[in-house]
C-alpha cells in the first residue's frame, strides 16, 4: 500500500487544541466491524458497549514534563530543551533549541539554577546527549519546572498540566499521552468495574517518534521507532483468564495494541515480559491478541491510522474518518474517541 492511501482532508478547527471537561464528555463513534454499522455517542456510553467478562487493556505510562527552558551559562541566552529519551542517570538524549547555542561542552541553567546541564555529545541527527546536575531528585526538579511536550499541532497553552496524564497514569516514562485514555475519568471506571468488566495495565513509554511522518511512498519500508514496554505477570494472567472464559480483550489505545500484539508475536501468546518493540502493524496484519479497539482521531498518513485500518479494514476506516469529519468530531491529542468492535 501507498502511504498517500491513508490521506484524508481535516479542516484545521478540527484540529482539537484543548481538552474537554468532564475528560467523558468527549464524543465517541462506534463501529461495528460485522455490520459496519456506526452510532454517534459519548464517551460515557461506553459502558453499554461492554460486556460483562469482557477486559480493557490500559496503558499507565506517564508523561514527563521534559519541555524546559533555560539560559546559557556564558551569554544568558535563552535555550529550549525537550528530552527525548534517558540514556543513563542523569544522562539524556536532547532536542536543543537554538541548536548553534548547544555545542559540545556548552553549559546551561534551567529553573533559576534548580538544574544545570552539559552538553557531551553532539550526534549526527543533530541531537544533543546532555549531562543534567540538581541537588534534588531529577524527576522532581522536572515537575517543578517543566512543560508538558504536547504536539507540534497543540498550539495553545495547556493551563492544567494533569490534562495531558491519564487518571491512571503511573510508570514516569513517556514523551507523549497515550490519548485514548484521556477519555477515562475514575467514577467511569468504577461504573465499568461494577459491570463485570475487569481492567488491566500494561506500560508502554511513548517516544516523540510516535509523531514522526511517514516519508516513504512505500507503507512497507517504512522504520518504526523503538519503545520500552511492560507486561505485569496479573495482566498476562487476566488476558489468559479473559480469553478462556469467551471475553473479549479491548486495547485502550494504539499503545496497548502494539504491547499485546508484539508480545503474542514474540512468544506465541501473552506473557509477563518486557522489553522495547518496533511493530509496526498495517493492512494485512493478522492481530492475535485484539478483539476491541479504543483510539482517538489520527493524523492523515501516519502509523496510527494504518494501525486502525488493519483493525477495522481500510475502507472501513476512511469512510468512518470521512463520517467524523462530516460531523466534526474533534481530532488528535485532546479530540474525540472511536471505540472498534
């Protein structure tokens, strides 16, 4: 397949730049893989797409406010840094802006000196390795004086900065949301719970290159980008359970398919297990674990929406992504939710 099979026209006020509230007001398409039927809702429906015995699969990564601004320690000049990756400690894979600022040996201030850094290693795509110093706890610092790294495409200030986790975030970890979940709010879980509808976790950490574009003509040849994951022994013992007992598993966001789908693809089944996948899941996959999909709106051309077209079918895809910008459901990070089943 062509990566421009997976374009489609979004006017740009779909493009949602804030979060609703209550985080279940948000509205929900539902698509029905055997009728392809799909039934306009709200988030808090959700629950009367649920059965009893069935179980959601959740992502509890969190993200780290790694969007920090400071000053350089010789000129005074002011530097952007966006961590991207831990490499070690203190020692961290960084996008620096202005990059002519952050040479090798370079020293910056951040948070009125709660944090210094220097530069070690300049790599070839331009990013920085950066060795960070704090008297505190590192991640503590970063919450005091860190941003969100919301999307390039989020252009307004996010005022509540726990808009952008989860309720259920909990392994420090991610660049980025896993948005599916943003949906979720703690009295709706329980009402899910009380249902019969279990509820389990595994953490996947998503990088920045979740937003990466695909540049290549060739859906095929395209690399996807590595990422650390998680499978605790209960949530290998709940699928197992679920799958015994006739329920159905449903991954709450692409986060969670690609942690059960590259586990089952690795030892034949879900494990307790860790590690980092590169999968990339597109038409013609075969899913092994998935029986329901939770997932927002994704951006025209990107993995994200293969991923869903493998799941629902490519043209089931487009026409629902053709339905939803007829009824201007609100799009990516902060938009609405589609629930495939």
């Amino acid at each position: 397949m062509k990566t421009k099979d997976f374009f489609y026209d979004l006017p740009k006020e779909l493009i949602a730049q804030t979060p609703v509230y209550p985080r279940d007001s948000s509205r929900l398409l539902v698509f029905d893989r055997n009728t392809r039927e799909i039934t306009h809702k709200h988030f808090y429906d959700i629950i009367e797409y649920l059965d009893e015995g069935d179980l959601l699969v959740c992502n509890d990564s969190r993200v780290l406010p790694t969007r920090i601004f400071g000053v350089k320690s010789e000129t005074g000049a002011r530097v952007e840094f966006l961590l991207l990756r831990q490499i070690s400690g203190n020692r961290w894979e960084t996008l620096c802006k202005p990059g002519k600022k952050a040479r090798e040996g370079a020293r910056f201030s951040f948070g009125d000196g709660l944090l210094s850094a220097v530069v070690a290693e300049v790599r070839e795509d331009g990013n920085r390795v950066v060795d960070f110093e704090c008297d505190e706890n590192f991640f503590a610092v970063l919450d005091k004086i860190g941003k969100m790294p919301l999307p390039p495409y989020i252009t307004e200030e996010l005022k509540d900065q726990e808009r952008y986790q989860t309720v259920y975030s909990h392994e420090l970890g991610s660049a980025a949301a896993p948005t599916a979940g943003l949906h979720f709010t703690e009295e709706l879980m329980d009402r899910i719970r009380e249902k019969g509808v279990k509820i389990a976790y595994v953490t996947l950490h998503v990088g920045l290159g979740t937003f990466r574009p695909v540049k290549v003509d060739d859906v095929t040849k395209h690399k996807m980008h590595s990422e650390h994951y998680e499978v605790p022994a209960e949530t290998a013992r709940l699928i197992q359970e679920t799958k015994k007992n006739g329920g159905r598993v449903i991954a709450v966001g692409t986060t969670s398919c690609r942690t059960l789908e590259s586990v089952a693809t690795e030892h034949g089944e879900i494990i307790p297990c860790d590690g980092f996948t590169d999968i990339f899941i597109y038409p013609g996959y075969k899913f092994k674990v998935l029986d329901g999909l939770i997932t927002n709106f994704h951006l025209p051309e990107s993995t994200l929406i293969m991923l869903v077209s493998a799941f629902a079918g490519y043209e089931n895809t487009m026409n629902v992504y053709k339905e939803a910008v007829k009824e201007k459901y609100r799009f990516f990070s902060f938009g609405d939710c589609m629930c495939i089943l």
